[in-house]
C-alpha cells in the first residue's frame, strides 16, 4: 500500500531506533575452529603489515565556497569516485585465519540470469549478513531482473585461486519491506541463510546498536571483494567514522563495486562488532545501513 | 543493482577484447556518478554484454576489468521527464 505523502516526519531522532536507556546491545562473535585472533591495534585497526590508519584531512572553513546543502544528501555533482584521494586499501592474503575468513565472496544470479559479483559476512553459523540489493533486486529497469536473486554462490575467506571453504550455494534470503516494497536505502540490508553451517568453521562476527557519539569515535573497519582488483582477492581500509545519520553510516574508507554487503565493523580488544552494512558509493563519503535497533532485532533473528 | 526509484536510465554495452572480441565474464561497475551508486559489480554474460541501472541523469563512469586488462568510459545519461520507460545509453569498452 502507497505511504500517505503527508505522514508527518520529524527532525527528532527516530524513536526505537536506539536502545532506550542509551546503553550499547552487542551479540557476540565467534571466532570458529582454530586459535584466537590477533587484538585490533592502538588506532581500532586490523593488525596489518605495512597498514597504517590514513590521517584524516584537517578540516578548513576557509578553504573554498561552502557546500551547497544538496551535497549532504546527493553527494557532489559530478563524477564522484568510490576510492577517494590515495587508494589506501591492502590486499590480504591470510584469508584462512579469523578473522579474515568470516568475509565472503558472493557470486549472485539474479532473475534475469545477469551475473554480479558482491560481499557478506557471517553473523552466525548458517546467516550471513549482506546488502538488500545483493538479495533483492529493485527498480533496475531491466525486464525480468527485480525480485529475489535466483541463487548466491558464496566462499567465505577466498583468495583468488585460493579456496579455504566452499562454495556454498544458497537460494534462501531475507530483507525488509522498506528495500523490497518501497526501495529505501535506509533500509538496505538483508542476509543470505546456508544450507550448512559452515559458519561454525569460520567463526562470525559480533554486531551492535551503539549511540551517535560512540560511533563518532570509532575507527570503521571494512574488508571485501572489490572488482577493480585481481578477481576474487580480499582488500581491506579503515578509517575513522566520518558522520552518521538515523539510519546510516558514512566514512571515508576506500571502496568499489562487488563491497556491497561488506561488514563496517569496529574492534574492541579481540572482538569485531559489525556497525553498519555496506551498499553505496558516494561522492565524498561511501555508506552503509546502520545497525538499529530493528536491524539487530531482525539479524538476530535470521541467525537463530 | 538496485535503485531506490524508477532509474532515469539503463546503460548497455559489450566488453571487447583488443581483438574485437567479446569477453564473457568481465567485472563491469561504476567508478563515478551524479548520486550515490550501490556497490555491486556486474559480469559479462556469454557474448561480453552487461547492463548497468542509471538511477539519476548525470554522467556516470564505467569501468571494466578481465584479467589484467581494463577498459573505461563516460556516458551522459540525460533524463526524460515523465518517460515511460529508462532510457537506453550504450557504453562499449575495449581492454586494452
């Protein structure tokens, strides 16, 4: 049924949307078979050889005209780019070993029996975390591609030629009716359920509803399967959080097509929480769906 | 992959070889647009063709990989008011 255009909306924050008692909610990781992980680094990083966390420009007021304010919502005019500045982004290669292995790469068919390439991640032992456009097709204007994708090939911690699980087929997802009835990127996430659970092997990553100001201080962390990279190969960038929204979460950490669905996740100790989920390249800043309350709720319950 | 409206456009093309030959499987996705883009990338199918959603008018910049090769290129998507249907924009890439 159509949304009444005059539903009244309200520059407050959403209610329900953030624990009541504005204390942070966390479901817990597992790391798998094998030994423990290595501790993120002083900076909230992955403990990485040669990575360092890219210094964050200095912000001058009097460096240039002021933004239109259509640029906080549509990004810059003309030709944006996914990676910007210095392409910061590390390739890795010990894709075996948590927490590397809990990223997977996905090759999805579609309705139509287009072929596209993207990125989840285990939440549990059989659900993995992704983008709602990776499992649900909207809008694309091409006859016969909206609607759940026909089947995702998954391989949790490829690289390359290298193949330390999988593939899994899977041909059972999930969303949310505010991507696949009415194709809000507010409330673009979903997840992809295995057969198997092959997550138990790899181990998973927690996740978690955190308040405007934590996430303000945290380094955001992503790893996937870029497209402009050798085919199938991990890469990973991080960086400090550079604002957020009710629903989304925006950073200026390196990306391209074949991330949607990657894990933005922060690092407490020898725990990997996922914030967000990765769908979209901006201008400025790429984005994720936030972690809310209802999509806690709502992968909480797809891990079950 | 996904747009969240009716897209102003629905950019096609084929993915060559320097021979002239179409490459099947080839990533192909958008490195630049006038709005935000999700992040998926598509594969030529078996005769090197791949059709990319334009959500907004505006100039989009794709680029293609297979192998070691690369390929890009601009397009103008230009939006029709009220069209009933996408508009068509080919986008032909040659690796080099």
């Amino acid at each position: 049924m159509p949304q009444d255009p005059h539903t009244p909306v309200s520059s407050d924050p959403a209610a329900g949307l953030l624990p009541a008692d504005g204390q942070p909610v966390s479901q817990p990781p597992g790391t798998g078979a094998g030994g423990e992980p290595a501790p993120g680094s002083s900076t909230g990083t992955e403990p990485v050889e040669g990575y360092e966390l890219p210094e964050a420009p200095e912000a001058d007021p009097f460096a240039g005209p002021v933004a239109d304010i259509g640029e906080a919502s549509f990004g810059r005019p003309s030709d944006p780019e996914t990676v910007h500045g210095p392409d910061d982004r590390v390739q890795i290669t010990n894709t075996c070993v948590y927490p590397w292995r809990v990223h997977c790469f996905l090759e999805i068919t579609a309705a139509d029996g287009s072929a596209w390439l993207g990125t989840g991640w285990f939440i549990g032992p059989h659900t993995i975390a992704t983008a709602g456009h990776v499992v649900h097709i909207k809008n694309s204007g091409v006859p016969g591609r909206d609607g759940w994708v026909r089947s995702i090939k998954v391989w949790p911690g490829r690289n390359g030629s290298t193949v330390c699980y999988g593939p899994v087929v899977s041909t059972s997802f999930r969303s949310v009716t505010g991507w696949t009835a009415n194709g809000d990127e507010n409330y673009d996430y979903g997840a992809i359920i295995l057969p198997t659970d092959l997550g138990a092997q790899t181990g998973w990553f927690g996740f978690g509803v955190w308040s405007d100001a934590d996430l303000l201080q945290v380094t955001g962390n992503i790893a996937g399967y870029p497209a402009d990279k050798p085919y199938a190969t991990l890469w990973y960038d991080a960086r400090r959080i550079d604002s957020v929204g009710p629903r989304k979460v925006y950073y200026d950490i390196d990306t391209f097509g074949g991330q949607s669905g990657s894990s933005v996740y922060r690092i407490i100790g020898n725990d990997r929480y996922g914030i967000a989920v990765h769908a979209y390249g901006g201008a400025r800043v790429n984005s994720g769906t936030r972690i809310t309350t209802p999509v806690y709720n709502n992968f909480a319950a797809w891990k079950a | 992959m996904s747009t969240p409206s009716a897209p102003a456009g629905v950019i096609r093309g084929t993915v060559r070889d320097a021979a002239g030959a179409p490459v099947a499987g080839a990533r192909v996705a958008f490195a630049g647009g006038p709005v935000p883009l999700p992040d998926v990338a598509a594969l030529t199918d078996g005769e090197g063709r791949f059709a990319l959603t334009a959500p907004a008018a505006g100039t989009y910049t794709v680029v293609c990989r297979a192998g070691g090769a690369t390929a890009a290129a601009r397009v103008e998507v230009t939006a029709a008011p009220a069209a009933a249907r996408p508009e068509d924009v080919r986008a032909d890439l040659r690796l080099g």
